[in-house]
C-alpha cells in the first residue's frame, strides 16, 4: 500500500478538508472585518462548493475500493452502497447548511462551517471503513465533530448542558465501542472486518463463545449510542433541543445515514464471511455434525439488533406521546425511526435488497428531518420556544410554512403517497423478504402498530397548527433562502413519493459497475 | 375516463388551497364545479358501461421493482359506488353553501378526501387501493377537528386513530400476501390467482376484514361512528356515513372476501354453533343490527339517532357480505348505495336544515319548538327520509335488506329472525325522532307564546331543496326500478364470488 493508492480512494474525504480549511482561511483571514452576513453567505458558499466538489471527484475513486497489501480483504470499500451513503451524506449536508444563513446564535461561522464540514468527511470514512481501527477513528471525528457542532450557541445554556451530557455518553460509548473491538482483535488476531467475520469460525473461536458475545454487547452499546437505540439513547432528546438548529439537523441526518451505513457495512461482511466458510467447507471440516447456528458474528448480531429494534420503537414511539416540546418529540420519534431500521438490520440479505431499504429509508427520513427542523427554526425564532403552544395558529401567521409542516409531518407518520410510507413499505418488505418466519412477522406487525401510535403525537402538532386558533397574531417570517430551501425539501418528499421508482432505480445505478 | 373523476378532485382540492382567502363565493363555485363534473363522470362511467365487466382504464408499471402496477379499472361494484361518490359529493357540496369559515380550505379538504374515495373504488392494485385509502384519513381529521362541533377534536382524534389502526392491520396483510404470493405482483387480479396457502388465508381474511370493518362500523370496533358523525360539519357527516363507511365495506368484499376466499371456511369444529369466521363476522353485523337500534332508541341528540342508525344499517351491508350467497352480497352492495344516499339524506336535514337554524339538536328542545308548523320543508323530508331508511316499499333501502335477508335465510335462517328484529326497532327510532322533532302532541301553554310571535327561522335555500331533491329522486328511481343497479352489481358479484375476480 503506497499512499498515492490511498489518496486515489479519500478523493473526496480530501476534498470536503480542503473545503473546510478554505473556510477558515476566508472566514478568519480575508473577511474577518466584513459584516455578518457576507462572512455566513461566503462559508456557506464555501461549504457548499466543498460538498459538490467531494460529490464530483467521487467517479474518480479507485474502483473495487483499496486492499490490503497482499490480500483481496478491502480496507477503504467503494462504490455501491458506500457512493450511495456518500452521496447522501454531502448532500444532507448542503441542506443543513443552508438552514446556517439567517440563523443568529454564534458570530463564529466560519468555525461552524469548518467543524461540519470536518464531521462530514468522518461520516464519508466510516461509510467505506471495513477495519476496526479506521472506522474507530471515523467515529471519533464525527462525534467529536458533532459535540463541537452541538456546543456551538454559546450564549444559551441548554447548548452547553445538552453537549456536556451528549460528550459524557460519547466518551462512554467510545470506550465500551474499543473494548469489544479489542476482544475481537484479541480473538482473531486481526482488524480487519473480513478476516475477523472469518476467523470467528476458527475452531479456537468457537470453544469461546462467552467472549465474542461480551464482545457483540460492547459493540452493539457504542453503536446503539450512535443511532439513538433504545437503552442508548438518553442524549438524544437533550441534545436535539439544546443544540443549534442547523447543528440538530445534522446530528439527526447525516450522523445517522453515517452510522447505519456502517451497520450495514458489519452486517454485510458477517454474511459475506459466513457465505466464504460455508462455502469453502471449512465449517463441516472442523465440526462433526450440524454446526450450531449461534457461530460466527451474524446469529449473536441479529439477535441483538432485533432487541434493539424493539425497544427503540416500543419506548420511542410511547415516550414521544408525553412530550410537549416540538424537538424532543422528534428526538423521541427519530429513535422510534432507528428502531424501525434496525430491524432491517436484524433480517439483513445477502443481496443488495436490505441495504438499499435501509439507505432509501434513512435518505428520505434525514431530508424530510432536515425540513422539519428547519420549519421548527423558524417558528422558535419568532416565538422564542418551540413548546407545542408555539405552533398555534401557525395557518393564519404563515400559510406556506403550515403546509410544509402539514406534508413533512405527515411523511414522518408514513402516510401515503408521501415519501416516508414508501420508505417504511420498502423496509418491511425488505425484513419479510429475507425471513417469512413467524418472529420476523411478528416484529413487523409491531412495527407497523407502532406507526399507528406515531400518528397521535404527529397530529398533536399538526392540530395546533391547523384547527387552533392563534395566540398571537404577529405572522412568522422565515428567511427566503430557508423558505425556498424548506419548500424544495417539501416538494422533493411528495415528488419522491409520489414517483417511488425514481429513486431506486437511482440506487440502482450504483450498482451497475459492480 | 372514470379515472378523471379521481384527477380532477385533487386538482380542485390544490386550487382550492392555493386560491387568496377571503373569496368563499369562488371557493364554492369551484368546488361546486368540480364536483358536479366528477359526477358527470361517474354517470356517463356508469351509462358506457352498462352490460360490460371489469374494464381495465389504466394499468403502467409503477414501481417496476417491486411490480406495482398503478391499475385503475371498474366493474360493475366499482361503478355503483363512484355514482354515489359523485352523488354524495354535489350534495355535500351543495349543503355546505352556507360555510363562511375557512370556506376555501373546507372544500379543498372536502375534495381531497373526495377525490381519495374514488380512488379506492377504482383501484385493482392492492397497493393503490390502500394508498387511495390511506390519503382519505388527514381530510377527514381537519374536517371534524376544524369545523366540527360536539367534542370535535376528541372525535376527530378518534376517527383518525381508529382509520389508521385498521389500515395498519391492513398494512399488515398486504406485506405479508406480497411477500407469501411469491408473483412478485400488487395486482388484485393476480393476488386473487396466486392460489395463496389456506392456512395464510385462515388468519389473513379476519386481520384484512375487521381491518377494513372497523371503517364500515363493525361492531365492537364502531364506537367511532356515532361521536365522528355527530361533531362532523354536515357535509362531512355526509361524507362518512355516506361514502367512508362504504370504503370499509368495499374493503371487506374486494380484499378480504376477494382475496382470501378460504378464510371463511369451516374450521372443523365449532363452539355454540360457530365454526368459521363467517360465523364470528356474521354474529357481529347482527349484534352490530341490533345494538345500533336498541341504542339509536335511547338517544336524546338527534343527530345521535342518525349515528346509531348508520352503525345498524352498516351491519345489514356486512351481514350481506358474509352470507357468500348471490343474492345476499347483491343485497349488501345496494345497501351500500341506499344507505349512502339515506344517511347523507338524514344528516342533511338534522344538521343543516334543522340544526344550522334552531342551533339545537337535544330532542327535547326541537319538542318545544313545533317545527312541524315552523319548518315544514325539513318536516316533510324528514318523513320521506325516514320512510326510506325505514325500509318502506318503493324506497331504495326496502329492496336492498329485503336481498340481504333473504341472503341470511339461505345461509342460516336465524340470522334473519334476528336482523328482522333489528327493522322493527329501526321502525321505532326513526318514529320517535319523527314525533319528537317535528310533531309533537304538546300544545304550546300560554305563558310559552312570546309576545312578538313565533321567531321566522331563515328561509330554506335553494342549495339545500336542489340537493335534497337530488338524493330524493336517487332513493325514488333506485327504489322503483332496482335493476338500474342490480345489472351491474349481480355479474360483478358472481365473477367476484366465483374466485379469481375474471
């Protein structure tokens, strides 16, 4: 490995940095005397270009990912569901940024921009990590990343207490995420997620099954932290109330997309690797008999995903039902959206099937997020809260924001023909596709009983907007950059809902050279 | 063409959000527009298609890779229940004239939830049908929240949790029959051939039909029916008891009857003479028959009366399906038509014609005001109503229960004993509310005379005798000459219970 091999798979990595140390240089160097607004508009700018240069250089990308010197195990993966995540992580981001021009809760944009952009490029790394060590150090940049992003309004104490407690956590879950990792280390003597998924079916590995599942449960803890899944999730409604609204929406978006991209990546290779073993007759050589179901990586996983998935989407869905601040409802419900994924995750196939389910599902639900925090921005801005009281009347006082809410609200809730029922109609298929058993069946009837629930405290927002009368008279004003940025988004959710195909066939493009 | 009447309701419903406010004259017109050329459609639909089976209107592939197809096609059911769509649409429209509250968001939720109900009638994609099913919810929700009265938001909370946890469970069988059929197909039509494994049927057919049944008032899951119909604006209750209900009953016949013919198998022993779920779902619709009367009796709110009386006349509809008999599933289908003109009649007149005037609806009250004299238009088609859902002779209600209980006497004759005990409750009810509201015994005492005269109410508009006399003249033709509808029901029918749906 020469490290022009490993410039020629970060191209975009490399490109979002230099973005972000562009930003600082024109933030902090040329137009530090400059008004506010010009020192925003040019970071934005900045950024942006930043995310659409990664996007552009991606096609240039080694195919077939960078190997290991004298292996065909994949360090950096390329290409299909990596682009897919990829793509989807920078143009999250773009949307986030966005949301930054007319905000006013930090004079430090150009740090703002830069950390995001720096977060970005850690969500990119973890989506084509196949090695422990890297995807540790991918993790780490985004949350640290995102503990910065967090902590950002300064002048507000709910910033600084929710990115304490969000930083205590991380730290927390970093550690519990390393000691499993050592264990797998210490078992197969290797850091690599092939080899590992391999050696995990070693004879010596099987006489020590106590271990790999210590190890699953600390893996399963620190990324379960990441994804906000039920019991790992106490950061997550505090965070997304205190933290900055531009900084909220990353967190709930491309923080996501990143970690279930990884998710994705680990389930994949435990399969892969089982499919090499059973295929090489390695299994039947060393054991006499049946090989028990519970070897290897993929069983012990699944099984604790599926718990995960249940949990988060049992809790998540009831808790959001007592809440009366608009962002920890959708903390509560973006927990409750993990645990619907994570059920994907559980049911995993070999085939692309799971792993375009899972992207589709958490691509539209992070733009369709994006939206809702944007559009709960601007209401907290003008009414200083974003108690459910801060809704009422909102018809009357903004017409157009009313209706975006109306539409990204809904789709959250699944209601057709809006984007996020295709992307849960897709999932579910996706689980009974791989699995028709009864257990897999049962889950999803959960699931989709859940939905039902959701549907109360979505419309307990929606209510306040439409039906009550206004507290106040004074009509809430967005930004025109936000308002036309909210108004895409929103047209993008009926759009892809309404065209389901469009974006699978676009998913699909990814996978045409492989 | 049938498919436009669907089209041209949402993009009414969009013009009518995007019109300035403050222009209800407009809003009205166009609403009025709109749906009078949808039920231009639905007639000329019904009239083409006379003598000729399923016609498929448009089948393009519409997620190619998961094969849904987006297929729209109507048969003979399809078209009797968009005729009545676009009935009630033009009347609904035309009792809501007096609306001057949000006038131009009222009707866009109007059409909208209009336009997802003919979308449900004419879907023949499984998926479609539940995506035109799911997109009837939100109006219905802001239309009792928004306008509503009595407990509006408990009611239309309610109405909106109970839809969406039926089609949740009908969510629930559609994943599982696409992922068990195998034909990587939505389609009703291969669905229907798929040959899906019995044992699936078995649990699939009472998941899909109380799924679709809690919409079409089966009792126990019924309760949203009465308290969604009283705080509904009168065009919505129309709309709910006129056409929604009948989503769920559709429901029940095309998907679940449709698709699952062996759920309604013996079971190979039974339980106090129970020994399939036809027998569950049939002991259901006759509790449903019976309870809905006894407590349509009791009420002291007029418009509870009428409430109650839609849960009981729904279980006529739903017994009619499960009797799996020609002539009893013919029965239900009408049913769903006369008591979609019936009910949208009834609530007519006690919310608009009655209640948008004395601003009461307690029984007790309307006594003291002797409407009879007072306002004899609302008296006089009150007693042509209620000889309608009282199922006289030469009305369309007497025709449809008469096929149902014959139906029931062929699958087991005491389930007509028992529904027939329901008619003469129905009698009673409708009679009582017919003394109390409009023609009381009790004279006026002396001291009750105010001393400027008997106030005027205002006078009766001509929205409300056009539409009135729209659905008069519907009950009447339908009543008189039942084979206007009969020869497209019966073959659609007989294809559907003949399997298959060919």
């Amino acid at each position: 490995m020469n490290y022009a091999d490993l410039f020629r798979v970060t191209l975009s990595e490399t490109a979002l940095d230099i973005a972000a140390l562009l930003v600082l240089v024109v933030d902090l160097g040329f137009l530090r005397k400059a008004a506010l607004q010009i020192r925003v508009f040019s970071a934005v700018l900045i950024g942006v270009f930043g995310c659409a240069a990664a996007v552009a250089v991606m096609p240039f990308q080694a195919e077939g990912g960078l190997s290991y010197p004298g292996s065909t195990d994949l360090l950096l993966a390329t290409g299909g569901y990596t682009a897919i995540a990829q793509v989807g992580i920078l143009m999250l981001t773009v949307l986030t940024l966005f949301f930054l021009v007319g905000s006013d809760f930090t004079k430090h944009v150009g740090e703002f921009v830069s950390v995001t952009l720096m977060a970005a490029t850690g969500g990119l790394l973890i989506c084509s990590a196949q090695d422990l060590l890297v995807i540790f150090v991918g993790l780490e940049l985004l949350s640290l990343g995102l503990y910065v992003l967090t902590a950002f309004a300064k002048r507000s104490g709910k910033s600084a207490e929710s990115a304490m407690k969000y930083y205590l956590f991380g730290g927390m879950s970093a550690a519990f995420l390393l000691f499993g990792f050592s264990y797998l280390y210490g078992l197969t003597g290797s850091t690599n997620l092939h080899e590992i998924m391999r050696g995990l079916f070693a004879p010596a590995v099987l006489n020590s099954t106590p271990l790999l599942y210590v190890a699953l449960v600390m893996i399963a803890a620190g990324l379960g932290f990441k994804v906000a899944a039920v019991p790992f999730h106490l950061w997550a409604p505090d965070t997304y109330q205190g933290a900055p609204a531009p900084a909220a929406a990353f967190i709930a978006s491309v923080s996501k997309v990143a970690s279930f991209a990884l998710l994705i990546g680990i389930s994949a290779a435990a399969l892969h690797a089982m499919d090499q073993v059973h295929g090489a007759g390695l299994v039947t050589a060393t054991l006499s008999g049946d090989a028990p179901r519970f070897m290897g990586f993929h069983w012990g996983w699944s099984t604790l995903m599926a718990i995960l998935a249940v949990a988060s989407m049992v809790f998540g869905n009831l808790a959001a039902l007592a809440q009366d601040s608009v962002r920890r409802l959708l903390a509560y419900s973006a927990i409750a959206h993990a645990g619907y994924i994570l059920l994907a995750i559980a049911y995993f196939s070999r085939s692309n099937v799971s792993a375009n389910a899972i992207l589709y599902y958490i691509l539209t639900y992070g733009l369709t997020i994006i939206g809702a925090f944007g559009a709960v921005s601007v209401v907290e801005r003008v009414n200083g809260s974003d108690r459910m009281d801060a809704f009422l009347g909102l018809y009357k006082r903004n017409g157009l924001l009313a209706g975006i809410l109306l539409v990204l609200f809904l789709s959250l809730a699944g209601i057709p023909p809006l984007v996020g029922f295709w992307a849960k109609f897709n999932l579910f298929a996706a689980v009974l596709q791989v699995n028709r058993g009864a257990t897999p069946f049962t889950l999803v009837a959960i699931a989709v009983a859940m939905s039902a629930v959701s549907l109360y405290y979505y419309l307990q927002v929606l209510k306040r907007v439409f039906v009550m009368p206004p507290s106040n008279a004074t009509s809430v004003k967005g930004s025109p950059l936000a308002m036309g940025v909210l108004a895409l988004i929103t047209i993008a959710v009926i759009a892809l809902g309404c065209l389901p195909g469009l974006m699978q066939s676009w998913m699909a493009s990814f996978y045409a050279g492989m | 063409m049938l498919a436009w009447t669907i089209y041209i309701s949402f993009a009414g419903a969009l013009m009518l959000a995007l019109l300035p406010k403050g222009n209800a004259a407009l809003a009205r017109a166009i609403a009025l527009v709109v749906a009078a050329a949808g039920f231009a459609i639905a007639i000329a639909g019904f009239a083409s298609g006379a003598g000729q089976g399923r016609v498929t209107i448009i089948d393009v592939p519409w997620v190619p890779m998961m094969g849904i197809h987006y297929t729209l096609a109507a048969d003979g059911i399809s078209r009797v229940l968009v005729l009545l769509t676009g009935l009630a649409a033009v009347s609904g429209v035309l009792f809501s004239w007096n609306i001057e509250f949000r006038t131009n968001e009222f009707f866009a939720f109007f059409l909208a939830l209009i336009g997802g109900v003919y979308g449900v009638f004419l879907s023949f994609d499984l998926f479609l049908l539940f995506v035109f099913y799911e997109i009837a919810i939100v109006p219905k929700y802001f239309l009792i929240a928004i306008w509503g009265s009595t407990r509006r938001e408990y009611a239309a909370m309610k109405l909106a949790l109970y839809s969406f946890v039926g089609s949740a469970m009908v969510l629930v069988v559609l994943l599982a029959a696409y992922a068990s059929s195998g034909s990587h197909s939505t389609g009703l039509v291969s669905l229907a051939n798929a040959n899906l494994p019995v044992s699936f049927q078995m649990w699939a057919f009472p998941v899909a039909f109380i799924g679709f049944g809690i919409l079409a008032g089966l009792w126990p899951f019924h309760t949203w029916a009465p308290t969604g119909h009283v705080a509904a604006p009168t065009a919505a209750s129309m709309l709910l008891a006129g056409v929604v209900m009948k989503l769920g009953a559709y429901g029940c016949l095309r998907v679940a009857i449709g698709l699952f013919p062996h759920g309604l198998d013996p079971w190979g022993w039974s339980f106090w003479g129970i020994g399939s779920w036809r027998d569950v779902f049939a002991l259901l619709a006759v509790i449903g028959i019976i309870y809905g009367a006894l407590v349509a009796l009791a009420q002291t709110d007029f418009k509870f009366v009428i409430g109650y009386s839609s849960v009981s006349h729904m279980g006529f509809v739903l017994l009619g399906l499960v009797t799996l008999t020609q002539v009893g599933v013919d029965g239900a289908v009408l049913q769903m038509f006369s008591h979609g003109v019936i009910a949208g009649l009834l609530f007519a007149i006690v919310g608009r014609i009655v209640y948008e005037r004395t601003h009461t609806r307690q029984l007790g009250e309307l006594e003291g005001m002797y409407l009879g004299r007072r306002l004899p238009f609302a008296a006089w088609a009150f007693v042509i109503a209620g000889m309608a859902s009282m199922g006289l002779p030469g009305f369309s209600g007497f025709v449809a229960e008469l096929q149902v209980l014959i139906g029931a006497w062929i699958a087991k004759p005491w389930w007509t004993a028992a529904s027939g005990v329901g008619i003469v409750i129905g009698v009673a009810y409708t009679w009582r509310a017919l003394q109390k509201a409009f023609f009381t015994d009790r004279l006026p005492r002396p001291d009750e005379h105010p001393k400027e005269g008997w106030p005027k109410f205002d006078p009766i508009t001509w929205p409300e005798i056009t539409a009135t006399c729209l659905l008069f003249g519907a009950t009447l033709i339908v009543g008189i000459y039942p084979s206007i509808l009969l020869n497209s029901i019966e073959p659609a029918v007989k294809a559907l219970l003949a399997g298959g749906m060919q």
